[in-house]
C-alpha cells in the first residue's frame, strides 16, 4: 500500500505546488477574487495584531507560500498528516472566493459550480490524508493501550509485592520457630 500511498500524495500535491508557484510569481492575478474573503479577514487580522500583513496582495503570497510548502511535505511524504491539514483548511478560502456560483448568472453557474464541487472533492482527499494512520495505530488507540498496559502492570506490581511480603512473612515465622531464632 506504500507506494499507492506516496503515488496518491504526489499527484494531491502537484496541484498546489505548481498553482502555489505560480501565484507567488504573480500574485496580482488572484487579486480581484481574493478581495472577496481578504476584505473580510484584513480587519480581523488587524485587530489581533497590527504588525500582521493584510494587504490582499500580502495575504494571497502566504496562502501560495503555505500551499508550496505544504504540498511539497506532502508529496515528499514528510509531515503528511499537518501538510494535509494545511492545505485543506487553505483550500476552504479559495474555494468559497474564486467559485461563488450562488452569486453568478446561470450561464455562468455551471462552470463555477464544477470547480467549487472539483475544491470540495480535493477538500475530501486532503481530510482522508489528514486522518491517514498509514496503517499504525493513531493517538487514542496508542494513548489508551497505553493506559491498559500500565494499569496491568500496577496490579501485576501490586500482586508481586503482595506475594513476596507473605514468603517474608512466612520465612520470619520459620526463622523465629528455629533453635536459635528470636
């Protein structure tokens, strides 16, 4: 499964390292339809802290900066689960500025309504990658084995202990019962 699992995370993450690259070569091409979710995020940015980039054009070269990077991870097999993340969660904004097809004209409808919808299927493969153990136990499964191990091993600890205090107890018994013992 190891290779269909690295084919599948290259060809995920070819779309967002080559369209990351380009954008940062030439991030006033995605200026106009970026403008609709970075007028809403710019002021809240600002709030949070002032020194923050949220300019549009700013903000639309760390989304490709992240989609390169991340997408590289990923293909690279390297911090897959976060990279997936990454790039789902980057993906929501894109998908929700560059294809509102609820706003458009029908004549216009179909074809956004196809990337908003083709978005949202690379959305899914990015989560299953996200939640992809590559067949090793996740946390909870780990972290709750775990518990169960040590739990055993305290009662087993306990009943070792248990044990040997009574041979103790049995042998000081004997000694005292010897000529000689006290």
């Amino acid at each position: 499964m190891k290779p269909v699992r690295s084919a599948a995370h290259a060809m995920l993450a070819s779309i967002f390292v080559a369209s990351g690259i380009q954008v940062l070569l030439d991030p006033d091409s995605k200026a106009d339809s970026a403008k609709r979710v970075t007028d809403r995020i710019g002021p809240l940015i600002e709030k949070i802290d002032p020194r923050l980039p949220s300019d549009t054009r700013s903000l639309i070269r760390i989304k490709a900066g992240v989609d390169v990077v991340a997408g590289l991870l990923l293909a690279s097999g390297r911090l897959t689960r976060p990279a997936a993340l990454a790039l789902a969660v980057n993906t929501v904004p894109t998908t929700l500025a560059a294809h509102p097809f609820w706003t458009l004209p029908k004549a216009e409808r179909t074809a956004h309504q196809t990337h908003f919808l083709k978005n949202l299927g690379l959305i899914g493969g990015l989560l299953l990658a996200a939640a992809d153990t590559q067949g090793k136990p996740g946390l909870k499964y780990r972290t709750s084995h775990a518990v169960d191990r040590s739990q055993r091993g305290m009662k087993r600890a306990v009943r070792t202990a248990r044990r040997e205090a009574k041979i103790a107890a049995l042998s000081a018994t004997a000694a005292r019962r010897l000529p000689g013992g006290k």
